[in-house]
C-alpha cells in the first residue's frame, strides 16, 4: 500500500486487521486490489513465479509504473 509516495507495511497491517466501519472507511482510503483472473483465466491454480510474471507483464502492458503498487518481493528466508 502506498502512503505519501512511499509503501507502508504499517498501512497494509491495518487494513488487514480492521473490521466494520474501520475497514469500510480503510477500503475507501487506502484500496487494495488483488488480481485472480487474467484474461478471464484464474490464476488461483498457477505456481507464484508463474502469477507474478504475467502479473508484471500485466503492469508492463498497461504502461502501469512502480507505484502501480506492485509489491516487491524477496527471497528473505527470515
């Protein structure tokens, strides 16, 4: 999630734990969105390497740039 030009777990923490009004009002905020369909195929069943490239190509595709809040990933094991 993005606050002030910059990714915030904090922000992303509490949208993921808020209910009710809160999360409501988080929704409007501070939206999130999840893609489990590509070209009207889910993508629910494909390995995650597989999701995130056509994902990115999805990005690319539309001229979508980093702030299109594609999410970094590591390879951190802790």
């Amino acid at each position: 999630m993005w606050v002030e030009g910059q990714r915030s777990f904090e922000a992303l923490q509490r949208r993921a734990v808020s209910g009710g009004r809160t999360a409501v009002r988080l929704a409007q905020e501070m939206p999130a969105h999840f893609v489990l369909q590509i070209d009207g195929q889910e993508q629910l069943h494909v390995p995650y390497g597989g999701r995130r490239a056509q994902l990115k190509q999805l990005f690319s595709d539309h001229g979508l740039n980093e702030h299109g809040a594609l999410a970094g990933q590591t390879s951190d094991t802790c």
